[in-house]
C-alpha cells in the first residue's frame, strides 16, 4: 500500500466540527484510490487542477517498432506515435499488485477498452521519449492495468505500408480502478 500524507484544515468539508484544524496524520490508501505509482507534478499540463498528478510508468518498445526504428535509418521510413489504449491485463489476478512483465512480442492488448488521441508528447533526450495519456472523467470505467502507445507510418518506401498502425510500445501498471468520476493520467517513458 501506498503511504500518503494527509492534512486537514478547517476550511475543508472534510474536517470534523469539533476537531483542530491544520491536524495532520498518516493514512493508508489502497492503490484502487489512484495513489500506487510513482508520482510528478506537470504544471499547468492541459490547463486544469485534476490533471496535475501524473503517475510514470516505464514502457518497453515492441519488437515491431525496434523493426520499424531501424528501418528509419536504413530506408528513410517515418512514423508517429498518436494514440493510447488502455486494457484490463497486465497485473497478476492473485495480487493485483504485482504487474507482470511486458511482451515485448504483443502486437495488440489482452482486452482493449478505450483508445484515444494522446495528450503531450515530450523528448528528453534523444534516447528517450515520454508520451501523456488522459483519460477524462466520461470517458470509461473499468480496471486499468496495461497501456499500450500506436503509431501511424507516415511514409514507406513500400507504398503499401503508408498508413499502417502498428502497437509502438507497452506498459504494465498495478491494477487501477477508473471511475466516471476520476482523470486518469499517466505518463509513459520509452527507451529507444
């Protein structure tokens, strides 16, 4: 479980009537709370409060983009990363916990959920690349535990592969409750 520290004051409707403000104390959140994970602040990312707390997790490219990747070089291939999915695999059912290692083989995602449009894209370095994924309020609620990033080849010099969509990289995280009312927000750093 995670350890969060939390401070009450009086102004919060969250504080008892009879007690004093500015009490603090230690709670333990289970990780369905969104508290597991590693966590960062992105000022001002996509302009609202909710999305400020980002959790990181570490992505590992699939066979096919290190296929592709190589052939960038070799061929003049181009490709661009725009889509997520989310999907309820990727940790252990008897300890939601544990995640299980990614295959770098996949190709799709065990049970896919929700795919859209990724939010931010950064480049670090040259050897690194972090991708932001949200997930609005509306947009599911389901168990979350793998992420998957897409790319669209945008020119081959085999014709027919311009427009392929292929998976570009896969993450596992600890099982996640989404609920309609929560933003879901993860960022997911890749290692070329």
């Amino acid at each position: 479980m995670a350890l969060i520290y939390v401070t009450y004051s009086q102004h919060s409707p969250y504080w008892p009537s009879t007690g004093f403000p500015g009490v603090s104390y230690y709670q333990n959140l289970p990780p369905w709370a969104s508290c597991s994970g590693l966590s960062s602040l992105v000022p001002g990312f996509i302009g609202d409060k909710e999305s400020a707390k980002t959790d990181i997790v570490k992505g590992v490219l699939t066979d096919e983009a290190r296929v592709y990747t190589a052939r960038m070089s070799a061929e003049g291939l181009a490709y661009q990363v725009k889509w997520f999915a989310v999907g309820t695999d990727g940790y252990d059912p008897a300890y939601p916990l544990r995640t299980l290692d990614p295959d770098s083989t996949d190709t799709v995602l065990g049970h896919e959920v929700r795919r859209k449009t990724l939010s931010l894209v950064e480049v670090p370095n040259l050897k690194a690349r972090s991708f932001y994924c949200r997930l609005n309020p509306d947009d599911i609620e389901a168990g979350i535990g793998e992420i998957a990033l897409f790319a669209e080849i945008l020119w081959s010099p085999v014709p027919a592969e311009i427009g392929v969509v292929f998976m570009f990289a896969l993450a596992h995280r600890p099982l996640m409750a989404k609920t309609r009312s929560d933003v879901f927000v993860q960022r997911v750093v890749v290692q070329l």
